[in-house]
C-alpha cells in the first residue's frame, strides 16, 4: 500500500496545571506575565521551552537514549575559546596559558568578537553565544595542533600588533587639541576609537587561510540535528552559515487569570538550633532565638497552554544543507520529529525545579495534528476560563474546561479546513481519560497512550 504524504506542518498543542511553581522570572525574580483577553496571564517564554526541549534531547542523544542517540548534537555557549584551549592541554599536552592565548587570538581573527582582555571573567568569552557542533573546540584544537609551528608564528606577530595598535589608540575622555570646539568631547573620542580599531584591524597579520576555513568548518552546523531543528544565527562571521530553524514556539500563558502568591519562608541555622536545644539556661536559649534568614518568593499555579509547529520541509532542508544526502536527512528527519515531540511533552524549564518539584509535571491533554500551514488556537483561550461552578454559570476546575475548549475549537477549525483531516491526543490524567470517553470526538481524532504515537 503506498504511503500517503505527510503534510508539511506538525502542529503540537498541550494543556498542563502546574502547582506553586516559577518556570520563569523576570529581571526583578517577579512572575512573568501578559495580557490578553482583558486580563492579566502568567507566561512562561518560549525561550525558557526551546531551552528544556533543546537541551532535554541533547541529553537523551548524549546518553544514548531516545530516537537520536549517537547523533550529533550542538552546544551554544560564550567559551568556546576556552573548550579549544582545554583541548589542547589535555590531547596535545600544550601549556595552559600558552593554549587559551593561542585559541582565543585564532578565533579572535576569524571574525569573532571578544569581551574587554583587561577584564578576566569576560577576556576570554565571545561577546555573543555561538551555538555549533559539540565537537567544535575538538576539531579547532586538532588544526592548531597540526600546524602548530605555522600558528604559533602567526599568533606572536598577532599579539606584537595588537599591542602596538592598542599603544597607539586614543584614551576615552583625551580630547583632540586640534578639534572645533563645537566638537563634542564624548563624540569625537568615540569617533577617533572606532577609527583606530579599524586601523588596528587592518595592521593585524591575517589569519592562515587554511587555519580560518578549519575553524569556519568546526563552527559550522554541519550534522548537529537540534542545530537543524532549533536554527542559529552568527552575524559576526558572515561566511558562517546561519540556518533557518524548523521549530516555531510560542510563549505558553494560563488559560484564566493569573494568580499569584507571595510566600514567606523562613530557613533554619542548624548551628544556632543546636546551641538552643542544649542550652543549660533560659537565657542562653533566648538569645539563639529566631530563624536563620527570612524573605519571600513568588510562586504561580494555574493551568497553561502551550503550541508549538514543526516544519517538515525546513527540517529537510537544513539536514540537507549540512550535507547528508536525501536518504540520510530523511531518516535524520524522522528521528528528529519524534524525539521534537517527546522533548515538547517531557521537558520543562528547571528554575527551582528542587524546591517546586515541578519538572515531574506531565500534561493533562496533549493534541498534534498535520496541516499544510501552522495553526496556532490561542484565541480558543480569549475569553479566560472562570473555575467557578457549572451550576453557576462558570466552567469548573480550568483543566477540564481547557480541555474541553481546545477540542471544540479543533474540530470547529477541522471543518472548515480541508488539509486538517487526522488528529492525534494524550492524556496523562485519568480525569481526563473519562472526559475524552464522554466527549463527541470526531472520527479524525485517534486517542494514544504514548508520545511516541503523536507523529506517524
């Protein structure tokens, strides 16, 4: 029988009730929040998910588990200089400083920008997170090890420039005796740095051609699949190739009205308890009263949708790109779809995860269906549920409720749109087990017990 053609979108839509948690934080470790429908939602970004997904697959490939296991995967990090330099040290018995100084100033003059040298927490970091293969840092560390007399030449007449161009470069705030003085101060300093610094570039020995292309190619999406998937952009190399990612995500919100709560805690000294506990007198235990420290954090719960599309086409195209042949992505595609799917549903962001416990959240409903274009049904959530009793007027607990309108508006949707003819659903909650029995599911909807069974 021949195999009916997927359409080129797998849309994922997941409702899930989270208890006293805080997936995310904004810059004042307050909740993060929207508005939509009128009133105030908790949000918890889609940085914070593609995050959880990425790395959660990543992990499971590394270990050796899951549909990508022993493929290759990326690592997006700011230290790649200082990963190369450890590779050097510890495959090619370099010396520490002699390594890191070595790999930054090669990868410095490929084109990447480094933080401020006289600072050491940032002297070595790259101003921005390049995501690459995990092997990057190995292969760099490889090419300069092979040709190591020709870079180790090139990187001491590197250095000798740069600092005889930093010797000549204007001090911020020193003012030009020969300017207007309707020149401002701060500006023409600005001005005469950024012409120094291409001065500076442009009296730098270049780099060997043979050792920038090894570093390009280590750089280079080539195989990683959650590069394929997740995208990257390095604007900083323009002959570095950027990719388009496959993974469309959206920021997840509560289908009702946020409600927070602030809760007061108060952490023990055991040293001081101890003390009290065997104080001979009265006294001696007053004064090792009261409790260690005290403060206060805000907390979330409530029920959160969540979407996110997969583009089967782009996939293919990326694997492609990276040079695996038309077999060879389309296995590659198929492998990455299905553990796609098991990181959406599986993974969570681990901010407080130890004293929330809410990694070991599982969703109450999760619906993934194919289309020939993304279909997004926030607004099925516009008006906010009201948790109040059904005899009442409201729609009881949000769970079901959600559950309830997510269905109603796919089926409503599935109506009118001709290329939306199956549909897939999961439940972990037996609640919602028996409203899925009860509910007037149209044919085109199947119920499955595994992650796996969401993508054909």
């Amino acid at each position: 029988m021949t195999e009916v053609p997927r359409s080129q979108f797998l849309s994922l839509h997941l409702i899930e009730s989270l208890v006293a948690v805080l997936p995310v934080r904004d810059e004042n470790a307050q909740p993060k929040t929207l508005v939509f429908g009128g009133v105030e939602r908790h949000m918890i970004t889609s940085q914070a998910r593609r995050r959880a997904e990425r790395v959660h697959a990543r992990d499971r490939a590394n270990a050796g588990r899951g549909a990508l296991k022993g493929r290759s995967m990326g690592v997006r990090t700011r230290e790649w200089a200082i990963l190369a330099g450890r590779e050097l040290e510890s495959a090619h018995q370099w010396e520490k400083d002699k390594a890191l100084v070595t790999t930054r100033a090669v990868m410095e003059a490929s084109g990447l920008k480094f933080g401020d040298p006289k600072k050491k927490t940032v002297a070595n970091l790259t101003k921005v997170l390049i995501f690459a293969p995990s092997d990057a840092a190995a292969r760099i560390a490889d090419h300069i090890a092979g040709h190591a007399t020709e870079v180790e030449e090139w990187r001491d007449a590197y250095l000798e420039a740069q600092s005889r161009a930093e010797a000549k470069r204007p001090r911020r705030g020193k003012k030009n005796p020969a300017a207007s003085p309707e020149t401002d101060p701060a500006e023409e300093t600005e001005e005469a740095s950024s012409q120094g610094e291409s001065a500076a570039a442009a009296a730098l020995p270049p780099l060997p051609k043979a050792t920038r292309d090894a570093v390009l190619l280590a750089l280079a999406p080539r195989d990683a699949v959650d590069i394929a998937l997740y995208g990257r952009f390095l604007a900083e190399i323009p002959d570095s190739p950027n990719v388009d990612g496959a993974v469309q995500t959206g920021h997840a919100f509560t289908v009702h009205e946020a409600e927070q709560i602030e809760d007061f805690y108060a952490a023990a000294d055991d040293a001081k308890l101890d003390r009290k506990r065997n104080a001979l007198s009265f006294l001696d235990a007053a004064d090792d009263a009261g409790a260690g420290m005290t403060g206060y954090q805000s907390l979330i719960s409530g029920t959160f949708y969540r979407h996110a599309v997969l583009d089967r086409t782009q996939l293919r195209t990326n694997l492609r790109a990276a040079g695996m042949d038309e077999e060879g992505a389309e296995t590659a595609a198929s492998e990455a779809e299905e553990e796609f799917v098991n990181s959406f549903v599986e993974a969570f962001p681990e901010a407080k995860k130890n004293s929330t416990a809410s990694t070991g959240s599982l969703p109450a409903l999760v619906l993934a269906f194919e289309g020939e274009r993304p279909y997004n049904y926030a607004s099925a959530f516009q008006r906010p549920v009201d948790e109040g009793p059904v005899s009442a007027g409201g729609e009881g607990p949000a769970g079901p409720a959600a559950v309830r309108r997510l269905l109603r508006h796919h089926t409503f949707v599935s109506r009118r749109r001709g290329d939306l003819s199956t549909a897939r659903v999961l439940t972990y909650d037996p609640e919602i087990d028996r409203l899925l029995g009860e509910l007037s599911l149209p044919e085109s909807l199947t119920v499955v017990e595994r992650a796996e069974d969401l993508t054909p």
